[in-house]
C-alpha cells in the first residue's frame, strides 16, 4: 500500500512539473515525454535514475539517428554536433571519458576557409553540453563556452559542443551565428533568424532537458531560447537543427529532413539502457 501511495505521489508531482498545456505523450523512471506546444516535443531526463547512462557517441562513417538507436540498444538518442557533410569531420569538439575524440582543429574545410578565419576564435569557442565529474563520483551537469574552464574540483567527463547559448544569454553574435556591422545584421549561419526544425539541451535542477522543435512548429533560435526560458531552464543551448533535427526512442522517433528522409549525422548524446 505504501508503493502504491508513492508511486501515485510520484505521478502526481510528474503532471504538475510540467505547464498546464503540456499533453503527455510517454513517461517512464529514467524520462518523460509531453508535447507543448503542437510540434514540440520535450523530453525531461531523471538524471538521479539514470546516473552515468548518457554520453556522447561519435561514428566514423556518417550514420542516420535511428540506425544508432538501434545498433545501440539505447533508451533514446538525439542528434548533437555540427559536422562537415562534404568531408564527414566535425564542426564541433567531442570529449568522451575525458579524452578528445571529434577535434574541429582536423577539419582542413573548416580551419582553411578563408571566410572564417576572421571568426574562427567565436567558432571553437563555441558552448558544449558538459557531464562533470568530482573525486567522490558526484555528477552535474553544465552549459559553458569550450574554453571556460571546469568548476574547481570537476573535471569533465564527457562533452559535446553544438551552440549557440540560449540561457541565460542567447550568443548569437559570440558564437559566430550572426555578423553585426553598424548595428545591423549583415549574415547568419545555420538559418539562426528563419524558422527550421530545431534541437535543443537545457538544465534545470540538474535534470536534463530535451527539446525537439519539428518541421510541425519551426522556430527561429530566438524563439526556441524563450520556449526553454518557458520551461524554467537555468542553462539552455541548441544543437545541431534543420535537417539534422533527429530523436529516437521507444514511443517516438523525429526526422526533419526534407520528404521524410533520414539525414546522415556525426555525433549524438544517448541514454544508454
């Protein structure tokens, strides 16, 4: 009787953590899915139920966001990093167990561009989804530029880099996803003003938040910063969005490429059974 009363304490504190417009779509211990608004579908991760399940993973070839969530047996899977299609080498810095596993440094597309030379700086400098570990096995979670350093007493485990911020400051400029001269906005990258399918990571309580913003309700990366400042996020980034947008698991699987087809990525945070 006394399971009973908790488990219906627990569900009961699960539907009011969510906006009242939230629907829920699936929930289970370790994650919660609801759909708010139409389109947008956020996943809440338990990260005292999951403990050290979710991480990076990098592929060599370039591989679809389900073909990983199955090759892997996973709980769930989203695309993460920006990567170069032409050449299949990252856009964006990897770190698993510690070591550099996807370093922007060896994309030659990227370093030699003469374009972005100029911005090169803001693109390393980009913000990366960080899971932070201490000499005792304490885990948190957190949002920072590459280059700022770990909380004294962490060091990062695993890392994964993406961006730009969106909480608590949106570093559309900082992080090179828009030139200003004058004042005025004279370029972007990745669509940052037009309304695409979109990925984002937010944290709040040191739980783990995913948004998966579809081809159904497209926002701009201004719009999606005010959704996870909706929702109550401390720290919010993007990942990699448009086409890329991808998410799988049990009772969901998301793909935003143009007719239904599956677009090939590099890297992908998962939650490991």
């Amino acid at each position: 009787m006394k399971k009973l009363l908790l488990l219906i304490i627990g569900v009961f504190c699960f539907l009011f953590s969510f906006p009242l417009s939230a629907k829920a779509f699936f929930f289970n211990n370790a994650y919660r899915i609801v759909e708010d608004p139409d389109g947008v579908y956020v996943i809440e991760i338990n990260t005292k139920k999951i403990k050290n399940k979710i991480r990076p993973v990098v592929v060599s070839e370039l591989e679809e966001n389900q073909s990983v969530y199955k090759r892997l047996k996973a709980k769930l899977v989203v695309n993460a990093g920006f990567f170069d299609p032409k050449n299949q080498k990252t856009v964006s810095y990897v770190t698993i167990d510690e070591n550099l596993i996807a370093d922007p440094l060896q994309n030659e597309n990227l370093i030699e561009n003469e374009a972005l030379k100029p911005y090169m700086e803001k693109i390393l400098n980009r913000s990366e989804f960080r899971i932070l570990t201490d000499k005792k096995g304490k885990i948190i979670y957190d949002i920072a530029p590459h280059n700022e350093p770990a909380p004294e007493d962490y060091i990062i485990k695993h890392a994964i880099q993406a961006g730009p911020m969106l909480l608590p400051d949106l570093r559309l400029e900082k992080e090179f996803f828009v030139i200003m001269r004058n004042g005025k906005i004279v370029s972007e990258s990745a669509s940052a003003l037009h309304k695409f399918a979109r990925t984002a990571i937010g944290i709040r309580e040191n739980n783990i938040y995913l948004f998966i913003i579809t081809n159904d309700n497209p926002m701009k990366l201004e719009e999606v910063a005010n959704l996870t400042k909706e929702w109550g996020m401390e720290k919010a980034m993007a990942f990699d969005g448009g086409g890329s947008t991808s998410f799988d698991s049990k009772k969901l699987h998301i793909i935003s490429e143009k007719d239904n087809q599956a677009r090939k990525l590099k890297s992908f945070l998962v939650l490991f059974k």
